[in-house]
C-alpha cells in the first residue's frame, strides 16, 4: 500500500481547508489555522491533526506502525 503524504486539514471553528504535506515518520500534535488563529490539537484518542481533521490519515497510521506518540 502506498502512503499518501498530503492531506486537507478542515478548521473544526471556521469550517477553512488547506491542503498540507505531512510529515513522513511523525505526528503533527499542533497546526494554527490560517483563518481563525486557532490552534488544533488532535481528539481524544487521535495521535495528531491530521488523523483528527484530515482527510488522510498520518502516514505512521497509514503504513499500519500506528500512533507516534
């Protein structure tokens, strides 16, 4: 299976998209929305933004190793 390295990060607050490369061999905890300021952190139970607001999860999860943290 290949690994998808970018992902659309959707604002929970404001409803803004940007599409965002992801790290290959880590977990983003934090990313700023461009839109609204505001600084998402993953849900519960989520290793990082992008398994929580995107719409490809972080290559880690993706390649089956699971969650960096």
């Amino acid at each position: 299976m290949e690994v998808v390295l970018k992902s659309t990060v959707t604002c929970p607050h404001c409803g803004h998209q940007k599409e965002k490369e992801m790290p290959a061999k880590a977990c983003q905890f934090f990313y700023d929305c461009e839109n609204c300021n505001k600084v998402l952190k993953p849900k519960e139970r989520d290793c990082c933004v992008f398994c929580s607001y995107g719409t490809v999860a972080c290559p880690p999860v993706q390649s089956g190793i699971g969650c960096c943290n």
